[in-house]
C-alpha cells in the first residue's frame, strides 16, 4: 500500500491509532493455538470513529484492509486477530449505560466482572458468563455466543440478548431486537440498505424454512455456525440472533440491551469422586433430575498438573494467597500421593431460597446417587467450595502462562455432545486419544455432554503441527458421528472455521455462506473466519512458541 496507514486513519479516528512494534506483537495472539500480526491498532472513541472506520476500509477495500473486532483477546480460536486493522474495544466502549429492573444497557468493552458488580448492585444476574469471566468483556461474550458454569441451567448468552446496535458495512449504526410480522413487512419495504438486509435474510430464512431449523444441532449448547435457525419462527423476526456468536464477522456491535435475572441466594456443592467413565452418564442423569444449577467437572489430569506446577502457578497468581491456596489442596495431594485419585470429579451446584431448601435438595441428590456407591461430600464453607471452582475455573487460564516447554493447545477444546450418548462417546474419545502420546486435561460441563479437552505440547516440535490436524479431523468426525457440535461455546475461528461444511452439509453451509455475502461481500469484517476459514492458513499461523 502506497500511504502510510497509520497516519490515514490518525486522520479520520479521534481515538488512537498505534502501528508501535511492541502492541502490534501483544494483539498477534489471542488465546488460541495461533499468531497473525495485524498492521495498525485502533481503538475508537465513540461510534462515530466505528463508522468513520468502517467507511474507510469499505472505501478502500481494493488495498485488502479489513477489520477485526478485538475485546479483552481471550478468544480460544483465533477469533479476535488479523492482518490488517485490529479494532481494540475495551479502551473506549467501557460503559455501563443502565441497569433496569429486569434488564440493562451497556457497551461492548465493558469487562464481565464490573458487569456483574453492576447487576449485582441490584440484585440481578447475566448468568452465561463463562470461566474466564474475570478476563473477558460482555461484547466478547456475545460475539462468541459464551455459556458456562450456569448455562445448564438458564443457557447461552443467546437467551440473554434482548437487542443490538451493530455498525454495519455501509457505516451506519442499527438497532436489532425481535419484529412483530407487521413490523417486518414494515422493515422490508424500506427503500434502503436496511430494507435490503432485512428482505434478503427473510428470503434466505422464509425460503428454507424447514432445513434451517433442522439445521439446529440436536444439543443443548452450540457456538458453530451463524444462529440461522433463531431469526424467524413465522411469528417473530430477530436478526440480533444472527450476530451472536458471529465473531465479528457480519458488522461491529456497539451497543447491547440484556435481559437479567434475579440469582439464587443459597447455595452448596455436591462434589462427587468417580474412579472411571463406566456410570458417568446414569450418574449424570441421576444428578440433572434434582436440577442443579451447574453441574461441572475436571480429571485426573487437571488435578495432577495443578499439583505437579503448583510452585510454577502460585507464583503465576502473584503470589496471592498462596498459603492458603496449598493448605486448601492438601487433600487432593493425599489422595494423588497414596492412589487414591478419582479419574473424574464432578461438582453440582444445588441453589435455593433457603438453607433448609439447598439442605433438602441436596439429600435427595445423595439419595439418587447411592446406589453407584462413589465417594461424594457436601461443601460445608464457602471457601471449600471455593477451592473446587478455582481449580475449575482457572486450570486453564494458569496453564496457558506455559507450563515447563509446553503450552496449552486447544483443537478440539469444546465439543458437545447428548449427555445420553456419553457412555458410548466417551470410550471412542478415549481411544482415540490414546493412539498418542500426549499430556492433556479434562474439564466441562457434565450436564450439557460439553468437554474441554487442553492437550498440552511442544510447538517447537515439528511433530506438532499434524497431530493437531489429525487429531482434530478424528475427533470431530467422532462427534459429527454422534450428531454432536464441534462447539458447544467457544466458536469457530481459524480453528474449527474449516469443518463447518462436514459438520452442517454443503446445503446449510451455502446458506452460512450466503448471509456472510448479504452483511460482508467484500469481506472487511474478521476475514479468514467461520465460513471463510482455510485449514492451509491455520496451519500457516500456529504459534511458534
Ligand atoms: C481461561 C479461559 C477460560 C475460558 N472459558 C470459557 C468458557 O467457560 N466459556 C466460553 O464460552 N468461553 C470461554 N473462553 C473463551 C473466551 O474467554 C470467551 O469466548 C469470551 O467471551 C471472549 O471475550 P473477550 O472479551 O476476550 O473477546 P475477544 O477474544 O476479544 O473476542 C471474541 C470474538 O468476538 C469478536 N468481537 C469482540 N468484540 C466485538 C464487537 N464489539 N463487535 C463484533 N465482534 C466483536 C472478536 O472479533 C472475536 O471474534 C475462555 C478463555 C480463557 C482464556
């Protein structure tokens, strides 16, 4: 390109605008397996630099500018890096515009935790926050359609998104929330951009009605794909469904309206020790039955390597209650020292009004589960129950600072699957995993059949790279097999953007591709993503180390 980008844009954006070596290396990496370095980092002041942006990579989109929309970067897939504009958010989009009775207005930048301290003020909940709720933004959560330990219980962010203003690429701002038929026929008359939008997502919508909802992938949570199947049901129409979980590829969202709910004010945790896989899923069903709230779980594996690294990980946590951090684990190192460690534990989270309420649930949930005869207890303290979500929670998050040579790699990091079909799935998992000679970790959502596995390797090894891209074609045809999600919350990205086809069929994927055509012809937002990801650039921008 013949100009000077930086100084280009400098002209056009209030906010700033930095090509400085140094931030272009930090916002290379999200929290995924991969590297791209954008050219210039922007980060707007208000929604009018987002469109005066956006007009301008439009404007100029022969020279291959593009935008890719960047939160707090915790993305796992690849989804929030780019080679050309990195779009940062959390510097200026950081308000917290209103918490209502039932609901609340906020911008995208906003970072989940001051979120919830927003809500909680009074007495409400955005309950899909996902574990890295302390490092992620609500925008992120919604472009990527976040579930977490709550989710089994009130679902995705997708439930709680009651409408959006989204830049889209002709730079105006829109407002999306759910049209009455009337107000539709109203939309689609319109003699403009906006009009156009709307006929042309009704035509694809309305057209293939049957295929779109049968599209919807039979489980409980699913981030794979555009939400197709939630726009339009013949009596609503709701194009803020397509953008969650679109990663950032159809427009730039700017402002969010939630819907929230009033949390539970007791609760405790059943935690459950299971030597083997055999019973996991007559256990599970036992469990769901008394409807907990979160129904989680981790191996062997996570507890070991937190163990095995606790020196390394407590000084990651900066050296934050430590001593109390190692006084809490000393069970579970007994337990790993004399053998006598579960290969799975699982926590449910039962939740009530009163202690007497939790109580009573709690020793029907004990009831249910006597006949497996495993080892379980009740959390007596808060901070015993504490203990188990941290090693939950942040496994991950403390294992990705590097452990030793070796990093976290997430491939195949989200699938979900029926929870009735885990006794089958999960032994075809297994040896599938065992045919090589990795280190990884189990955790997930043992109610919704959503595991996270981490595998944990040398990416300066050559022999990396096609094991990633073996294994993960292996495990997803397994739980494609199964009629599973490549996805159950962590999205598509550069990783998984590639088996979108084999998981919907070349039919809904020409529909997938279609929408990406009606909002982005051109392809400025997030290129390279969701259905235009290639396996060829993937494995060309895997980190080095
Ligand atoms: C330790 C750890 C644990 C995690 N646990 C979970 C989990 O339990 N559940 C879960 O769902 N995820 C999890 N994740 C993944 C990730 O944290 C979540 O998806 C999170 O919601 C992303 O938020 P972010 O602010 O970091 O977004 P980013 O990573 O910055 O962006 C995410 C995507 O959204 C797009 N985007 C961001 N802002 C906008 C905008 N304004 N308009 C349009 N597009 C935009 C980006 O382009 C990108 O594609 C975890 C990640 C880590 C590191």
């Amino acid at each position: 390109m013949g100009m000077d980008l930086k100084e280009e844009l400098s002209k056009i954006i209030i906010g700033e605008v930095s090509d400085d070596a140094t931030a272009l290396d930090r916002k290379a990496r999200d929290a995924s397996i991969f590297e791209v370095r954008p050219t210039v980092i922007v980060a707007p002041r208000d929604v009018e630099d987002v469109q005066n942006l956006v007009r301008y990579v439009a404007a100029h989109k022969g020279d291959g500018l593009s935008i890719t929309p960047r939160a707090a970067g915790t993305d796992m897939t690849g989804g929030a890096i780019g080679e050309s504009i990195v779009m940062e958010m959390t510097p200026h989009f950081n308000q917290i515009k209103e918490v209502g009775e039932g609901d609340a207005v906020t911008e995208p930048g906003v970072f989940y935790r001051d979120f919830e301290k927003a809500t909680l003020a009074k007495n409400l909940l955005l309950p899909p926050y996902p574990a890295s709720r302390e490092i992620c933004t609500v925008g992120g959560m919604v472009a990527n359609n976040s579930g977490g330990e709550k989710s089994l219980r009130y679902g995705k962010t997708e439930h709680f998104v009651a409408g959006l203003k989204v830049v889209l690429r002709d730079g105006k701002e829109y407002t999306f929330a759910p049209l009455s038929r009337l107000q539709l026929d109203l939309k689609m008359a319109q003699n403009d951009f906006e009009g156009e939008i709307y006929r042309s997502v009704y035509n694809v919508v309305e057209k293939n009605y049957d295929l779109v909802k049968r599209a919807k992938p039979d489980v409980t949570k699913n981030s794979a794909g555009y939400n197709l199947w939630s726009v339009w049901d013949r009596e609503t129409f709701d194009l803020s469904k397509l953008f969650v979980g679109s990663q950032g590829t159809l427009g730039v969202i700017t402002e969010i309206r939630f819907r929230l709910v009033k949390p539970e004010t007791h609760s405790k945790l059943l935690v459950m020790f299971l030597r083997d896989f055999g019973k996991l899923a007559e256990i599970a069903n036992a469990v769901i039955a008394f409807k907990p709230e979160s129904f989680e779980s981790y191996d062997d594996n996570t507890l070991k390597i937190v163990l095995r690294y606790f020196g390394d990980l407590a000084k990651q946590m900066g050296g934050k209650n430590i001593f109390q951090l190692a006084w809490a684990f000393l069970p579970e190192a007994f337990m790993v020292f004399t053998g006598g460690m579960p290969k799975l534990v699982l926590l449910a989270e039962v939740t009530g009004a009163s202690e007497e309420e939790v109580d009573a649930k709690l020793a029907q949930a004990q009831k249910a589960i006597a006949p497996f005869q495993i080892r379980s207890r009740v959390t007596k303290t808060e901070d015993e129950a504490r203990k188990y979500w941290v090693m939950r929670r942040e496994s991950f998050n403390l294992l990705r600072k590097r452990v030793k040579k070796l990093c976290t790699v997430p491939f195949i990091d989200d699938f979900c699957v029926r929870p009735a079909d885990l006794p089958k799935f999960l032994p075809e998992l297994y040896a599938i995993l065992n045919q090589y000679d990795l280190l990884f970790t189990v955790a997930g959502h043992v109610g919704d059949g959503n595991f996270h596995i981490i595998p944990l390797m040398d990416l300066a090894d050559p022999k990396t790279k096609p094991i990633i891209e073996e294994l993960a074609q292996k495990v997803y045809t397994l739980v494609f097999k199964y009629g599973g999600s490549m996805t159950g919350e962590h999205n598509d990205g550069l990783i998984r953007g590639p088996y979108l086809k084999q998981m919907f069929g070349a039919e809904v994927f020409a529909l997938f591709k279609e929408i990406k055509r009606i909002f982005d012809p051109d392809g400025i937002f997030n290129p390279g993503k969701k259905v235009d990801a290639s396996s060829v650039y993937a494995m060309a921008h895997i980190k080095k180390d």
